[in-house]
C-alpha cells in the first residue's frame, strides 16, 4: 500500500468542492471565434450566458456578443469537481490577443499528493543508490 493511497482512503470523503484541471488556449475571443477547453477527465461544461458565449458538449466555446461570462466544467465521474473559467469576447480582432493558458488551481490535498509522490520517488532513488553502493563494497 503506497502513501497515496493510504491518503485517498483516509481524505477521500472530505474532497467535496474538489477542483478538476482545465486548461484553454484563449480566454479572450472575438465573435464568431472559438476556443477549446480542455479537462483532466470526462466532463460537462456550462455557460453563464449564452448571449455572451456558448459552449457545446465538447468544450468548444464561440463567442457569441461583446460581453464577459464563464463556463463551469463539472466531472462526470464527482459532480462535485468544477472549475471555471472566465472569457471576454469583443467586436474587433484588435482586441483579442493570445491569452496565457488557463489551468485551475489544486486543492491543498492535491498538492499534498504531488509531493509525496516527488518524495516517494526520491526515497526510492535513494534506495537504489545505497544498494548499488553495498553490492560495489561486497
């Protein structure tokens, strides 16, 4: 049994709110142009104004009229996993440029994962580098 999955079964039940990975090339559009998100696993996606912007069952998101509004991301598998990302469509092309990709933020918990898993790997180097000195001594 690994750190990791002693940490799932012991915070498993408490990760209600838990945020799930998106990414989006843009999140400034012009009308008519689209952009794709991009989710860490099988997802919903939502918009909070379809005046402004829509988004289909993809992820695909076309701007629809100048405006600001977002899209919500829902797990398929843990309704409770979302994340969302905000846009802004324009009229004009010389507004939208290439926006720095959006990723949601980890939860604590996730973090906490990552880094075990760094120092699971770093023990095991370890490991593996006190045998081979031990089988050059022998």
């Amino acid at each position: 049994m690994t750190i990791k999955s002693i940490l799932a079964r012991l915070f498993g039940r408490y990760t209600k709110g838990k945020t799930m990975n998106v990414s989006v090339p843009l999140t400034t559009l012009i009308i008519g142009g689209t952009t794709l998100i991009t989710a860490s696993e099988a997802a919903t996606f939502a918009s909070s104004n379809d005046a402004i912007l829509t988004v289909d069952s993809t992820g695909l998101v076309t701007g629809v009229a100048d405006g600001s509004g977002s899209v919500v991301a829902t797990s398929v598998a843990d309704t409770t996993q979302t994340s969302t990302i905000n846009f802004t469509v324009t009229a004009s092309a010389l507004s939208a440029t290439a926006d720095t990709p959006v990723v949601a933020q980890k939860t604590e918990l996730e973090k906490l994962e990552e880094l075990i898993e760094k120092l699971e790997l770093e023990t095991l180097k370890e490991i593996k580098a006190g045998i081979a000195f031990l089988k050059a001594l022998v």
